[in-house]
C-alpha cells in the first residue's frame, strides 16, 4: 500500500510540475505582445473581439468590456475591420448578433461592411483558428479580458498570426469571480498547448469569408 501511494504521489507531483511549467511558458511567450491601454496598441488590421455570455436582452459585463475595446479600437484607426466571434450553435444563444446588436446601437459610425461575424468561435482555439482558416487573418488585436490574454495571443502566434492582445481591465468584477477565472484558465492553457501541440482542428469549417471583403457576407 505504502508503494501505491508513494507512486501515486509521485505521479500527481509530476502533473503539478507540468502543469506549472505549461502555464508558465505560455505567459512569457505571450507577455512582450499584451497591451493594456488601447492607445498603445499597435495597429493591426483586425480587432478580434472573443465571446462571452449572453443574456436575453444584454450582454454580459465582461463582453460588454471587450465590445466596447474592440469597437474603439476601430474607431482610433487601430484597426480596419472587426470580427466579432462567438457561440451561436443553438437558436436560443446567439453571443454573436447580440455583439453585432451592440455595435450597430452604440457605434454606428463604424461601417457596417467592416463588421465580420463568427458565428462558431465556440472556444477559443476555434475562434482563433477560424479567423486564420475563414476569415484569412493574418494580423490582429485579440481584444479580451487579461487572465485570458496570455493563452488567446498564445494560440494566435503558435499558428502564425501577427497577433497582439489588448487586455481590458478587471477591476469593476468581483475577487471571486476573477479568482474562479483564473483559476479555471491554468487548466485552459493546458488545453491550449495540446491543442497546438496536436494541430486541433476547429469543430467546424466553413467557405472562406476573406477579411478585407465585406462583413455582412458573415451575417445571417
């Protein structure tokens, strides 16, 4: 029984390590490319705008924070085009015309030709993926939350995308609910290693809907 246990420790100490070493590698690859002011970020031709939860009738806080970011981005010449990407695989949850929604309410200044939607960013290596295989990005801002910055401008680079992250600030959330997130995102980063370790592919695929056409080819 002592060796059992022992091994199992072993084994468990061993996951702990390489969990730590993951997370850790994924911070200081993505580090040098994270913003944290959307004036000092440097220009790229897209602002990727990653979902969040959805209410019936608004949007959820923290992708309300990362709408407001992407869409001013745009609006200071940050970027041309703004790709709103997220979880639309069922009628009644739809992230992203409810993103588009916002947009269209309170930036209307912003062409609606240069909104591109991404109704199957179910996660985020799908989010990103897609923006590379569907929409053929090939630079952008990932404009998100910065617990998730690391592993979003993480992904991007690892499959070759000019990416650099603008992370929104974090302060106006509760203690516990940034403490569940980050949380949360050391086993996401995992995740995110294998995903490019293994070269995943996105859940689903799609014809191509070129960045630098017109946006409402992405709408439904």
């Amino acid at each position: 029984m002592k060796r059992i246990i022992s091994v199992i420790s072993i084994l468990l100490a061993s996951i702990a390590i390489l969990v730590v070493a993951i997370n850790v590698y994924i911070i200081k690859q993505a580090a040098p490319y994270i913003y944290h002011d959307g004036k000092a970020v440097p220009e790229r031709y897209t602002a990727l705008v990653l979902g969040a939860k959805v209410y019936k009738t608004r949007l959820s806080d923290v992708l309300q924070d990362r709408v407001d970011a992407g869409a001013l981005l745009v609006k200071r010449g940050k970027a041309q085009k703004l790709l709103l990407s997220g979880d639309h695989r069922q009628i009644r949850y739809d992230e992203t015309n409810h993103m588009k929604q916002y947009v269209l309410a309170h930036y209307p200044d912003i062409p609606q030709s240069n909104i591109f939607l991404d109704h199957a960013g179910f996660d985020t290596y799908d989010s990103i993926a897609r923006a590379k295989l569907i929409f053929q990005v090939d630079s952008m801002i990932i404009v998100t939350q910065t617990f998730h910055c690391y592993r979003a401008v993480y992904l991007a680079r690892s499959i070759g995308i000019d990416a650099v992250g603008l992370a929104v600030p974090e302060t106006r959330y509760s203690i516990a609910s940034r403490a569940y997130w980050s949380l949360r995102e050391v086993l996401a980063r995992v995740k995110a290693f294998g995903d490019i370790l293994f070269k995943s592919k996105p859940a689903l695929f799609g014809d191509p809907i070129p960045i630098v056409g017109d946006g409402r080819a992405s709408w439904d």
